[in-house]
C-alpha cells in the first residue's frame, strides 16, 4: 500500500461521499491531499498522570509520519477541528462523546483507540465501597444480557466511525457487550521502541545495587495488583523493584503496598519514558511481572520483551494472543502461582525467541501502518 492512501481510490470515495451528502466541494479537495491530516486526542487530565495510553498517542504521534500520515497531538485551544481530515481519541471517556459528536456535525470522520477490558473480576476489584462495587457488578451483568441497553460508553462507540481496539479480544467484546459490528472495528497492535533492545543495565544496576531482580513497573493502584504481588513474594529472599507512582487518590493503596514489601524489596519512583533509564531497568531486570487484573497488552511488556527480558503476565485480558508460549501467565489472586511463576522466570535467562518475536511483531512502525489503514478505512 503506498504512503498516499491510494490517492485514485480516495479521490472516487470523496466524489461519492460529496454526491451522497451535497457538501462543499472541499471535499474533493481533501482527495488530493498527499497525506491526510489526523489529530491525535486523549482526555483533557491524561498527562496529570500517564499511562500506556497517553505512550501509545504520543508514539503514534511521532511515528505516523514515517507512514504517510501528517498526525500531530490536536490542541483544541489554539487549532479548530476544520483543519483535520480525521480526529483520533485514545481512551473510552465520557469526555469523548462529545468530541466525536461535534467532529460529526462537521462531517470528520473520527476513530477511536478504546484501551478498555470488561469483565466481573475487574469490576469488583476496583477500590470503591462495597455497595459501589455491587453495584458496578450488576450494570456488567446487565450489559452482558442485554447489550442493546443505552449509556454514554454504547453511545460513544457507536458514535464514531471506527473503533480500533489493542486485540482480537477486546475487539470481540466490542461486539459482544455493546453490538458493535465487526465491519466498525480495525484490531491495531499495541507497540514498543526499539531503543527497549539495547538498553545499558549499568546506570540502573547502580541506583538499586544490583541485577537479575524481578521489575514491577506501572502506576501503582489496585487494578495493578502491586500488593498481591508483595505478599506472594513477602517470605521470599529475591531482588523485587516496585517502579512507579502513586496514582492521584490511591495514597492509601500505594501505604499498603509499602507496609507489605520486606526489606528485599527497593521502591523507585516513575522513569519518564524518554528517559535512558528506564531502558537501562529492563536491562538490568531478572524478569518482569506484572499480576494485575488485566492488561490490553501491557506497554511495558512489550518493551521489556524487546531484549527479551522473561515475562510473568496476567491470564486475564490478550497477553497471551500478543505472547504466546513466549511468556508465564498467573491470575492476579493466585499468590502462590504468582511467587513460583516470578522465580521460575527469575532463572530462566532471557529469551531471543521472545525478543524477535517483539522486535518483528510489535515495533510503532508496524502499529503506525495497521492504524494507516484504519485511516483509510474512514476516508
């Protein structure tokens, strides 16, 4: 497919589009553009807090170009919407539909990255009170019987022209809970940095004394299961690092997981992902574990998996369609199968199955070109 969408085919589509919706005619011009024009949106707080969603913007951003895509981080204050082709959220927020509603009404089209994954266990692990918790629970069950049920999230997803899901499997529960159709969903692969093969363990070796310990990397909250994890490794005597911060209202969360964590245990504050350290803790790493609820994948799995570094993941969510036999899989309440699974990865040594596997698979380049198409789709 080459870099300009196949300008012939869109230049046809345009014509149709203009005849079925009598618009002005600068929508053939959009046509002749050689590149389209995208802007790249999340929620109006996710830098108060970065996750694997606001990496994936911001390396999709920096990364479409090299396909043929002029894409860029959209600011609303400075910037109207007329000036894009297409508009890209990342996140399923409420915030979104309205966005994708007012792109609409002036005919851009809109696609979005849902990073989202439903099930009762998530639901019921949150940490709300107990009446919240049953009641977030019977809205699931509610939506699994009868998916047709309005809300702003059915809304949303069927509010915008094409939903772009990290998985065969969370684009399944598109369908499965909100009706989605299959032919309104472009699956595109999640994607790490290169940089992540050629990390120099040094630097980090040094900030925490040593290597070879099991990293624990994310934002520390309960949907990432940091204390689970603490306590099935509590009467062992391996090397853990905890890296990451408190998320904003999960304090007390963050206190518990640090009253559990015996004194093999080192807590490191959040790397910036720019940052050569953060390369530099995957180098140094035994393994990477991450036993949360679920993931949908994990950003930092697949860059740890880039010099194939051992990986003890969820059972729950696609960790295992991104891996395969290239990983070991624990559910997130199994403190037992948790602690085995980290040793067992802790003496297995790295992996240059695992690395090409990652390198091959799931670099920005080939997410940049997966979400191209779904561009084209759409235009």
């Amino acid at each position: 497919m080459p870099a300009n969408f196949r300008l012939h085919d869109r230049h046809a589509a345009a014509e149709r589009y203009q005849r079925r919706s009598k618009l002005p005619a600068v929508v053939a011009a959009l046509a002749g553009r050689s590149t389209p024009k995208v802007a790249l949106a999340g929620k109006l707080t996710a830098w108060a807090a970065p996750g694997g969603g606001e990496i994936q913007m911001a390396a999709l951003a920096r990364t479409l170009g090299e396909a043929g895509v002029d894409a860029r981080l959209w600011r609303p204050w400075e910037e109207s919407l007329s000036e894009f082709d297409c508009l890209h959220l990342f996140g399923s927020e409420p915030e979104h539909l309205t966005l994708a509603r007012e792109a609409r009404r002036h005919n851009i089209p809109v696609v979005l990255s849902t990073i989202a994954w439903f099930d009762l266990a998530s639901c019921w692990r949150e940490p709300w009170p107990l009446a919240k918790r049953l009641t977030a629970c019977g809205k699931f069950a509610l939506r699994a019987a009868a998916p047709w049920l309005r809300s702003w999230r059915r809304d949303l997803y069927h509010a915008v022209d094409l939903l772009l899901p990290n998985s065969k499997a969370e684009a399944a529960q598109l369908t499965r809970y909100f009706g989605v159709p299959a032919e309104r969903i472009h699956a595109t692969p999640n994607g790490a940095d290169r940089r992540f093969s050629r990390g120099d363990s040094e630097p980090f070796a040094r900030r925490v004394g040593g290597r070879g310990f099991a990293l624990y990397p994310g934002r520390i909250e309960p949907r990432k299961n940091q204390l689970n994890f603490l306590l099935a490794m509590r009467e062992t005597t391996a090397p853990v690092v905890i890296l990451g911060d408190a998320v904003p209202g999960h304090e007390a969360y963050y206190a518990r997981c640090r009253h559990a964590a015996n004194r093999y245990v080192t807590f490191v504050e959040r790397v910036e992902h720019n940052d050569p350290l953060l390369a530099s803790a995957y180098a140094a790493a035994g393994c990477l574990v991450l036993a949360s609820w679920y993931e949908t994948p994990s950003l930092a799995a697949l860059e740890a998996g880039m010099s194939g570094v051992p990986l003890v993941l969820p059972r729950s969510g696609c960790a295992q369609e991104y891996f395969g036999k290239q990983a070991r899989y624990v559910s997130p309440g199994d403190l037992k199968g948790i602690r085995d699974a980290t040793l067992a990865a802790m003496n297995r040594g790295r992996s240059l199955q695992l690395a090409a596997r990652v390198r091959q698979n799931f670099s920005w380049r080939a997410a940049a070109l997966a979400t191209r198409e779904a561009y084209e789709k759409v235009l």
